[in-house]
C-alpha cells in the first residue's frame, strides 16, 4: 500500500465528472487500498478518487470514533436513489480545502446503491453524518466541492485563501 498526494483546490481536476469503473477487479482494490490508507494519514472520514488524480467513481469512507475499531467503505459507482424529504444542516470540511469549513445542507437521509469491495451490488441508507458524507463524496465524482453548495461570496473567500496559501508554499519549496 502506498500514499498518494492529495489535490487541493483550487485545481481543475477536482472539476473532472469521474469515469464508471467498468469491473472490480485487482488493479481497483490496490487503487482502494491506497485510497483508504491515504484518507487515515491525513486524516479524513471520506475521500473520492479523483481527489488522487484518478477520475473513476470510487469513494471510500470510514466514520468509526476514534476509540473504536475501524470500520472501511468502499463505493464503487455509488448513486443515490432516494433522498428524504428533509434537509439537514451539518458544518463540512474537504481534505481538497484543508481549513475551511462550513455549514452545507444536503437531505437529511439517502438511499445508496454501489458495488462493493468485492464488486457485489450493495444498497445503504445512511442519515446523520452518513448521509452528509456520502453526498458529499459522490458530489466529488461529479466535480463538485463543498463549496460549490455555497453563496458565491463565501466560496470565493475561501478559494482565494486556499489560491494564496498554495502560492506561498510553492514559493517555499521553490
Ligand atoms: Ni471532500
């Protein structure tokens, strides 16, 4: 298993609509594996492949505390086939927007189909923080950000300081 770098915004290929996977086959449980080390280095509750720089529809995802065991997911061309009918507001964060935070509302509660780890056609439904981050990761597939939910003002705020705290460390390591 190895880490990847993680893209951060602002960048144009956290705007790419990622590719279906065609099969679940070796390569894509290798690329899983790494997904999810990557996500637990960081750390991170959720993180969509093409926040790695590969554009296929792969989430992974794991909301255990951290005093209790680990418990992975991994989505492979997760959609949404139900949403409730209420909304719920929850304050989010992007490993792509290191730092920033704020309040998205998204429904309340999803129903999701996906295939898993093993290529297995799976449903879930998630509420609570769940259901806020699976939208938010499949929102990823789909070249969309957090911020992207917001009022243009707060988003380019917040892209501006990401625009300026990205310049400054390429002028560090230059
Ligand atoms: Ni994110």
């Amino acid at each position: 298993m190895a880490l990847m770098p993680i893209i951060t915004a602002p960048d144009p290929r956290l705007k790419a609509v990622s590719k279906p996977v065609e099969t679940v086959d070796d390569e894509i449980r290798s690329l899983m594996d790494d997904m999810l080390e990557t996500m637990y280095a960081a750390p991170g509750i959720g993180l969509a492949a093409v926040q790695v720089g590969v554009a296929k529809r792969i989430i992974v995802m794991d909301l255990a505390k951290e005093d209790e065991p680990r418990s992975p997911l991994f989505l492979v061309n997760p959609e949404i086939t139900w949403v409730s009918d209420h909304d719920a507001s929850y304050e989010e964060g992007c490993l792509s927007l290191p730092e920033h935070y704020a309040e998205v509302v998204r429904p309340a509660a999803v129903k999701v189909s996906y295939q898993d780890y093993d290529g297995e056609q799976q449903e879930l439904e998630a509420e609570g923080l769940w259901a806020t981050c699976v939208q938010h990761e499949i929102d990823h597939l789909d070249g969309i950000l957090f911020v992207d939910h917001l009022t243009a003002l707060k988003r380019n705020i917040i892209l501006r300081k990401l625009l300026k705290a990205k310049k400054q460390k390429q002028k560090e390591v230059a």
